[in-house]
C-alpha cells in the first residue's frame, strides 16, 4: 500500500504577494523622509538598501531639505545602481543659498528613466516643490500614470502663498492628466493642504517630529497600506508614491589619461595630416606629451607654463603654486601703486596668453600693523569689476587672517574633523574591523589635524583634544601621539634638557597635553629662569587623573615666578589632567 504524498504547503497572504511582486504594485510604494543633508544620510541610506528588502524594493524615495547645490552631480548622491536620481536644488529665488531641496529616487525596475519626467517645479520663499509623471512597466487599467509631487514649505513660509500655489498645480494637473494618480509629499510644516483640496486625504497619522506630524502624504484615495520604519536618522514612513531630478547640463570630461594615449596611439601614420595640418606620425611620436593635455594640464606643465609670469618690482612678490596665484605687495607712505600696476600686468599676462583670471573667485586682503589708524584703500579692479576684499582667505589649505591671527584656521580644522566624525560613527555602526577604523581616521581625520601643524602651537589647543577623545571612543585603541624624539625636541628648543616626560609611567597621550602646557607657559619654565641665582629647588609632586602618580621636577624655579606656575598647575587641574597630592 503507497503511502499518500502530502501536499507541500505554501505562504499566503497579502503582504507575500506583494513582497512577490514588489515593482508591480497597484499604487507606487514610496519613502519619504525629511533628511537634512542627504550627504551626510548617503550612507545610512545605501547601508538599508543594500541590507533591507523592503527599502531596497521600494518603488518611489521622496526626500525633502536635500541642502544640495548645482556643484553636487546627480551620480554622487545616487544610492543605488537601480535608481535614477530627479531633483531640484534651492536657488536665490528663495531668499536663501543653503538648505532646501527636495528630490526623488525612482526604482529603475519598477519605471525605467525614459518613462519618467518632470513636469513642473518651482523655488520661493514660500514653497519648494518638484512635480514628476511616472509610466510605469506594470500599471492598473484605472490608471494611466503615476504623478507624484515633492513638497517643502519652510517653517516660517506664509502657508496661504503655498497653500495657492499647490492648488493651483493640482488642479491644473487634474485637467491635463484626468485618470492619472496624483500623489502630494514632502514636508508641510504648519500648512494643511485639506483647506485648498478637501478631496484629497492625508495618510500620515504617526508623529515624525517628536509628539508633532510635520510630513504630509496626500493623495485622493483611501486607506492605502502605511507602517512606520525604524528611524533612518530622519522621519520615514512608507506609504503609496514617486519620482527623480536629473541635470541637463553637459557632464564634464572623464576620460583618463591612459584612454587617451590609447586612443592617440591608434591614429595611423600614413593618413594625410587635417585641417591643423598636424600628421598622425607627429601625433604618434608626441603621445606621451600630448596625452596629460588632452585630458587635464597637469600642475607641471602648468608652473613651466606660467614661469615668465614675473614681477615688475622687486617690492613686489609672486606666489605660485600651480594654478593658485598670489600677488603680495607691501603699502609703504600710503603709496599703493607699485602693488596696483603688479595686478593690473597679471591681468595683461593673462589676456596675452589666453589665460582667463576670474575676477568674481579673487579676493582682496589687507594687512595693516597699525589698526589704531586705519585708513580707506583703493579699490582693486579686475578688467572693471571690483575684488572683494575679505578679512581672511584660505591658501593651500590654510586660512590666513588679516591680524595674523590662527583661531579662524584652528577652527576650522576641528570643525572638519568633527564633521568626519560621523563618517567614523557610521564605520563602526556597521561593525567594521579595528583595522579600518584606524586607517580612515589616519586617512581622513589625523591628516586634517595634523596639516599646518605648527599653527596649533600659537592658538590654545582645547578643540582637538576633545576630538581626539572621541575617536579613542570609536577606534576603541590608542590615538597616534608625538614619539619620544620628538617631545625631547621641543623640551631641548625650550632649554628644558633635564625634564624628562618619557622616564614617567603615564600614557603618551598625557605626555602630549603636559607637554602642550609646558609650552604655552614657557617663560615659566624657561632656562633663563631656572638658572637663577635666587632660585631654590622646587619639586612638585602631582596625580594624574585615573594614572599612577609620577613627579614632574622643575629644578631652580625662582620664587617671583612662583604664582606663575601655580596659576599653570590651577588650569591643568581645571581640565582634568591632573590632580595636586596634599
């Protein structure tokens, strides 16, 4: 007797069938979410959808307050291969140059890009939206397209001028496109786009601003499927939309230097030479010269290029390096001509050899040692048009101030690497290796800090301390710290050869923050001082916070310069390097 085979069950249900079908949905899934700097969620947002289906099949992202600019290319914030990126970016229309934005992602396989396009779009003060029509590959009968709009209404936009003009929109979308179905998201803020369109209905009912509900997604069906998603850094919920933005300017050359001497070796030597009268045998001959040119000019030739670029007078100075010019000119007896006729012949050096100085990327600063009696410059012009004169700029990476003062750059700096930090968060987050978490941060952090390093001894140096406390958070290892050499360097330049930081059982991390004070205080501790005859021996016992104590000597401090030292020692036990024993 056969045994009686059992049919093999199978999982049902809605929510199977449409993970089954994911790009062929009745209505577009869509997230939406209100990213601020999608640059800095590019991450988060390739992370989920590479790891996540459900982001990852999503037909439609629409993200408001992108904060991208016309310099930002659609492939550098493009998440994945199977998305095609429709944006619009803010503009001066608005008031503003920052933040703003909003932009579409849509699923390749859900609506390839040629069936996608946009259809208005608008930058105010008031309202900041994006309106994309989608034909889908699969689409119910009822349908005839998708139309999604993108909306952001700043926080303090007049809602009514928005609200008009969304209305206006619909209802001019309705009329063109009848049977189409009309999708409204983006952040909304105070506004309530019910009071312009009462047909439509508002879907988000969770809050995504702490207890408030700031993102709206409208559309004039009912009871479409929504759930929450755990948080992307920003407010997300997924419900029913979708669409993207892409340049129309011309994509600048990326052929490589290599592609070209390829191709510049395929020219045949016997074809007759052109127009330019140029043969293919000197092209082949002089391929590896012409092959840096035809793609990039090269810093190299750039500075051979530019060398009989010289000054008029000997008052005078030319700086170069490569395509970077600086023009330094001293203002003797209030007579700025000699400076004024060197920026007048760069800018017929120039013209002469069809080399274009822009006058709006110049700036103008002015160093005077005398700021107690400032007077009126005159105003440099470039081809007619007036230098902006600045009170600091940035040279080869650093920030020269016009009181030749170091806290603009300093700042600067630490801002930079607090802002990689997130890049560092992001690595662990994803459970990376010891290993390339201290490389990134040699690679993107540690050289930030440590560029124009000699700059951090004349600023106070509090900043980078705390950021280099923060990657030991995240590296979970040590901090590359100064090498023993180079601590006994600074202490011989100080005339301090008897103080020896290393014969101490601290870290070297505390090594560094003693050694920076025992700079900053150097008429302190300098050999001057301790040679004095009056002085007395003087050896002060101290406790490293969380470290074995140790003894610092000071040998032969004088006793007028006691209060000094004491006000040294108050302020490292201020900032938690030490504590004084009793």
């Amino acid at each position: 007797m056969e045994a009686k085979k059992e049919a093999q069950s199978r999982r049902g249900g809605v929510r199977n069938r449409l993970q089954s079908q994911a790009h062929r949905p009745p209505l577009p899934s869509m997230l939406l979410a209100n990213v601020q700097s999608l640059e800095n969620k590019l991450d988060d947002l390739r992370a989920r959808i590479k790891f996540q289906r459900d982001i990852r099949d999503c037909n439609i992202l629409c993200l408001s307050e992108t904060w991208l600019t016309s310099l930002v290319p659609d492939t550098l914030v493009t998440p994945a291969e199977h998305f095609s990126v429709f944006r619009i970016d803010r503009t001066e229309k608005s008031g503003k140059t920052r933040g703003g934005g909003v932009c579409f992602m849509t699923n390749n396989n859900w609506c390839s890009p040629k069936g996608t396009k946009i259809l208005s779009s608008s930058c105010s003060p008031h309202l900041e939206h994006l309106t994309i029509m989608c034909r889908p590959i699969f689409l119910p009968n009822e349908f005839t397209s998708v139309i999604s709009t993108a909306v952001y209404i700043p926080p303090q936009a007049n809602t009514d001028k928005a609200l008009s003009v969304l209305h206006d929109v619909t209802i001019g979308l309705q009329t063109r496109h009848p049977d189409a179905a009309l999708i409204m998201a983006g952040n909304f803020n105070k506004a309530n786009l019910k009071k312009v369109l009462p047909n439509f209905v508002q879907h988000i009912k969770c809050p995504t601003r702490k207890d408030k509900t700031l993102d709206h997604c409208y559309m004039p069906f009912k009871n479409p499927f929504i759930s929450q998603l755990s948080g992307i850094r920003s407010h997300c919920h997924f419900a029913d939309p979708g669409i993207q933005t892409e340049d129309d300017a011309r994509a600048g050359s990326d052929a490589r230097e290599d592609d070209v001497r390829r191709e510049l070796k395929r020219v045949k030597t016997r074809k007759a030479a052109g127009p330019d009268r140029i043969s293919g045998r000197f092209i082949r001959t002089c391929v590896d010269l012409l092959a840096p040119v035809f793609t990039t000019m090269s810093p190299l030739l750039y500075s051979l290029y530019t060398h009989d670029c010289a000054t008029r007078h000997n008052s005078n100075t030319i700086v170069k390096f490569a395509d970077d010019t600086v023009v330094v000119g001293p203002i003797t007896n209030n007579d700025e001509r000699a400076y004024l006729q060197e920026v007048s012949d760069l800018t017929t050096w120039c013209k002469d050899n069809s080399l274009l100085l822009n006058g709006k990327n110049t700036k103008e600063m002015v160093v005077d040692f005398c700021p107690q009696r400032r007077r009126s410059y005159t105003p440099l012009l470039i081809d007619g048009t007036p230098v902006e004169r600045v009170s600091s700029f940035k040279y080869l990476g650093v920030h020269f101030s016009e009181d030749f003062s170091w806290a603009v750059h300093t700042d600067t700096v630490v801002k930079k690497a607090r802002q990689r930090l997130y890049h560092l968060r992001q690595l662990r987050r994803f459970k990376v290796s010891q290993r390339i978490l201290k490389s990134f941060y040699s690679a993107a952090i540690q050289s930030t800090l440590t560029g124009a390093i000699s700059l951090w001894y004349v600023e106070e140096l509090p900043s980078p301390e705390k950021v280099s406390a923060n990657i030991q958070v995240f590296t979970q290892g040590p901090v590359p710290t100064k090498s023993p050499e180079q601590r006994k360097e600074v202490l011989n330049n100080l005339g301090l050869q008897d103080l020896d930081l290393d014969g101490c059982e601290v870290s070297d991390q505390w090594k560094d923050r003693l050694l920076h004070l025992i700079v900053k205080y150097e008429l302190v501790f300098s050999k001057d001082k301790m040679d004095c005859g009056e002085a007395t021996d003087f050896i002060h016992k101290i406790h490293l916070v969380d470290e074995r104590p140790f003894r610092l000597p000071y040998r032969r401090v004088p006793p007028t310069q006691y209060k000094k030292l004491r006000t040294a020692l108050n302020e490292m036990e201020e900032k938690g390097i030490i504590r004084k024993s009793h």
